[in-house]
C-alpha cells in the first residue's frame, strides 16, 4: 500500500472490528522516533524562500523525504522548522 521510502511503510498493520461484525483494516499509530538518535550528516543554515520539500530534494536527494528531516529535527509539525536558523539533516539508511 506504501513506497518503501514512505514513513507508513514499516507501520504494522491492525483490524477494527465495529459492533456489526464490520472488520476495518488500518495502520497502527507511527510514534516518531526521538531527533537525538539520528546521525546527522549535515547541518544547514535556513533560508528565507526555502521549503522543507526543497531542503529535503537538496541534501537528501528526494523532496518527498521531508519527513525524515522533521523526525531529525524532533518536530511534529513540519512547518515549525522553517522557524528555525538551522537544520539537522539525518544521513539516510542504506
């Protein structure tokens, strides 16, 4: 259901049985994992036109790797991060 390179790809699947016997299949809840356990290859400096989709395309070579700047980062919110000065860029796992 998810691209390998998705957050939700390792997520667990889980089924919702509801009062009528309806079995509902969804994703278990993802927990972010905390900033300080990632090895961080680069810092960058933030720049006012910049987009987390265009930092991510930049450093991580894929603009839809945003999120994994965010979990680097500790931020829940990735728009929050554009507030910031700089960035922890987390090397990716091979």
């Amino acid at each position: 259901m998810f691209d390998p390179t998705s957050r939700h790809y390792r997520i667990a699947d889980a089924t919702y049985v509801d009062p009528e016997g309806k079995r509902i299949a969804y994703k278990r809840r993802r927990l972010p994992p905390l900033g300080n356990t990632f090895h961080v290859q680069a810092v960058v400096a933030v720049q006012p036109a910049d987009r987390l989709d265009l930092i991510a395309a930049r450093t991580l070579g894929d603009p839809q790797q945003f999120w994994r700047i965010a979990d680097a980062n500790d931020a829940l919110n990735p728009f929050d991060l554009l507030q910031r000065r700089t960035l922890n860029i987390p090397a990716l796992k091979l």
